[in-house]
C-alpha cells in the first residue's frame, strides 16, 4: 500500500486538475436543455473510468439519461465491490449569490467551488482515482469491483430500480460503496449508518380561469394563493408536529442506547445555528437538533409560487398557486403509504371553493443498516488510515433511495463512505469540496479496497 500512498501523494495536483474539468460540464439533469451537457459527462465519466484501467466500461441507455458501468474482475475468489455514485447535478439557481461561477471550478483556501463538487462528482472522482492508483502501483486491485454510475440521480432515479431488477447477474456484489454523504464535521471524519426516505409532490390550485383585477373581483372568489397558505399551514401545529392523521403510525422510536451514544457526538447547537444564520432552532418538541435531523420524519415546503411575484406592484388575485412539498421518512415508513395518507388529508381540509391537484414527483425508502457488520468496520479502518483518526458513527437527515433497493433487490449490504462536509452547500450557491478531504478520501478508499479484500 506504501507505493499506492505514494502514487496518489504525488498526483495530488494533477487530480485537482482534472476534477475541474469534470465539473465545468454543467449536468443539471432537471432541465431538459441540458441533456447535451449530461450525456457528455456521462461519456467523461465513462473514459474516466477506462484511463483508470476499469474494463468493459459502456453507456447504458435508459429512457432518461444514460448510466455509465464499467467492472475489473481480476481478483477471482477475491470480494466483489458494487460502487454507485451519480455524475448529473442539482440546478444552480439563484445565479447571483455564487461567489464565483458555479461551473468554472475555483479554488479558495483550500477548497474547491463548483455545482457538484461535494454532490456527488468530487466523491465519485475520488474512487476513480484510487482505482488508477492501485492499478498504477501495482497492475491490479485487491478484489473485484463494478462501477455504476447514473445521470438521474438529482430528479429521482426515475429509471433506476427497474434497471437493478432486471440486471441482478450483471450488479451481483458483496458489498455496495457509496460516497455520496458528509462526515459528521470537518476533521470528524464519519460513516453512515442509517437515511432518511422521501416522498415529494406538487399541490397546484385553480381558483378561476384567468388572473383577476383584485378590485372588481376580490371577495368574490377565493384567493388561491391565500387558499394555498391555509392548506399548508394545517400540514404542521406550532410545536412542529405534522397532522396528517395516521403519519406516525410506523415510526421506529429512537432506543434510549442510541440517543446515549448521539448525546457523545461533539456537537456544537449554538454554532450550527450560527453557522446556518438562524435567528433560533426550530423543530418537533421532545427531540434534540441531531435526533430531529437524523430520526424524525419532517414535512417541509420546497417552493411556492402565485401571482405577481416582479418588481413593483400589481393588484391582482392569481388564478393559480403551486406549492412543492417534501416529505422526509424514517425506518419503517414508507412513501406509497404516506402519500396515501397525504393525499386524504389535503382532501379533508382542501375547500371546495378551488380545484386541488396533487402530484406524486418521487420518493424513496428511508434506510439503516448495524454498524458493527464486517463491512463497516473495514470501512472505518480505512478511514483511519486515510485520515489519520477513526471515525464516528451518525445517521444522515438526507436520502439515497437506491440504498433501499440495493438491499431489497440485491440483498446487498452498503457502505457510506462519504467525505463531505455538513456545510458544503451541496443544492445551493457556492457549493464545495475540502481538498484535504478529498484527498485523504482517495488514500481512505485505496485502504477500503484492501481492507475489504481481506475479509
């Protein structure tokens, strides 16, 4: 492993570089102009993988965007590694308050800023170079491992599932690596043991065919955009608790052993609220900061729009308002029944004086897994030897609903192996990636791949 260390120590600039390359392709998968964009880095991805030495690499069509795979079987009777990661991004709006453009990768004080910099490309580069860097030192890597990488990642993984269904031969594995999470704080380097799930919608009302002049018509007619106001406003009462009835039914309750061991964490409540610029915290009463993020199911507004929203002013009553809800699950919820429950109780407090539509965007299972399995440990002895501490071990408030499916239909066990951190701004402006974590990541993941050829 000396020479591997080596390799990558030497390298170090020369990974930066090309990391920039990466991400100056703009592969926002949620706006259709891009598709160009996303199917080129698709195909940077895929060569990616062959400069490392990966074989049978190929673009998997799907009905949405492409999945790169690729594998290295030259380890018989040695573990196989399924690693999965995503190269499309989030969308980069508001533009102005990126200090620099978020598709021309800048380095600042040691970190690098870019749209999908943490999420997921910097993560995902990471592997690929500690692959280059075994085949480099040695000719060969320690075990097997297939590399899946999908460009649908940020709108759903609308094709996704079916894809690992109908190619359990092909994805057959050990053990599955993802990074595409943060550690628990910068230098508290950290594995995920457990998701949270998701359920997200649309709510559109219609009032009346066409805006109104808020003169001739307002008392009249309800106001969608008020009416939409009122809707939301019952989905939560003032201690944070969501009123849909039947939402809590499932819940696995927080044991008192792990709420022991979460209350060990070095975590810090007045700096992250300060960090985050909030006046005060707010969430379900009874539950600490870290519990409310990492066990507790949340029901959050994503984005409202009606009327007039320009500069100046219009006296208007909107005809239309439109709401985007999201839901965040917990073992053992699951999203089909709770948009079920949804979808009851907007009918129930939905006036009849507007039209009400809901929409099922996307979802996902929450996750957990015990984090004492053979495979976690030998991840957080690579992250030792990686990073120079061990780590610790945290559940994560956001979701990676292809974990679920790779434990139901694979009846494999994952990895999260991720290197972020909890203030990168991975979906917003000014998003980064710590370069020193970044490149203790790739040495961590050189380590994993020894460690698990072990077992």
């Amino acid at each position: 492993m000396n020479q591997v260390v080596d390799f990558i120590n030497v390298n170090r600039d020369r990974y930066i570089d090309e990391l920039k390359q990466y991400l100056a392709i703009p592969s926002v998968s949620a706006l259709p102009q891009h598709a160009p964009d996303v199917r080129r880095a698709a195909e940077w991805t895929a060569e990616s993988l062959r400069k490392a030495g990966i074989q049978h690499v190929e673009l998997i069509e799907t009905p949405g965007n492409p999945m790169v795979y690729g594998e290295w079987l030259g380890a018989p009777g040695k573990p196989t590694i399924l690693f999965y990661g995503h190269y499309d991004v989030q969308p980069v709006d508001p533009v102005d308050q990126w200090t620099s453009p978020p598709f021309e990768a800048t380095v600042r004080d040691g970190e690098i800023y870019a749209r999908g910099s943490a999420d997921d490309k910097g993560q995902v580069f990471m592997h690929i170079k500690a692959v280059e860097a075994c085949m480099a030192a040695g000719g060969a890597l320690p075990l097997n491992i297939k590399f899946l990488i999908e460009g649908e990642e940020e709108v759903g993984s609308a094709h996704l599932d079916d894809f690992v269904r109908s190619h359990k031969d092909k994805l057959a594995a050990d053990v599955v690596v993802i990074s595409d999470s943060p550690m628990f704080d910068r230098g508290i380097p950290s594995i995920c043991y457990g998701l949270r799930g998701l359920a997200y919608f649309q709510i559109d009302v219609r009032g009346t065919k066409t805006d109104l002049h808020s003169g001739s018509f307002g008392g009249a007619v309800a106001n969608p955009g008020f009416v939409l106001a009122q809707i939301l406003a019952q989905m939560k009462d003032r201690s944070g608790r969501i009123k849909i009835p039947g939402f809590y039914d499932a819940v696995r309750e927080l044991s008192e052993a792990e709420r022991a061991e979460w209350r060990k964490l070095p975590f810090n409540e007045t700096k992250y609220r300060k960090d985050l610029g909030a006046p005060r915290l707010f969430g379900e009463t009874g539950y600490s900061t870290l519990e409310r993020v990492w066990a507790r199911p949340t029901f959050e507004v994503n984005g409202l729009l009606a009327g007039f929203t320009g500069e100046g002013a219009k006296t208007v009553l909107p005809a239309t308002s439109m709401a985007k809800v999201s839901m965040r699950l917990v073992p053992d919820q699951d999203p089909d029944k709770i948009a079920e429950l949804f979808e009851a109780y907007l009918k129930k407090v939905a006036p009849k004086t507007v039209e009400v539509k809901l929409t099922r965007m996307h979802g996902g299972k929450p996750w957990m897994t015990e984090f004492d399995n053979k495979y976690v440990r030998a991840a957080g002895r690579a992250i030792e030897l990686g990073f120079g501490k061990p780590p610790v071990f945290n559940r994560e408030g956001g979701s990676i609903p292809v974990v679920s499916t790779f434990q139901t239909e694979l009846g494999l066990p994952s990895v999260l192996f991720g290197v972020g951190l909890p203030d990168e701004n991975a979906h917003a402006p000014d998003e980064r990636l710590d370069l020193g974590n970044f490149h203790n990541g790739i040495i961590a993941s050189a380590y994993l791949y020894d460690e698990i050829s072990k077992l």
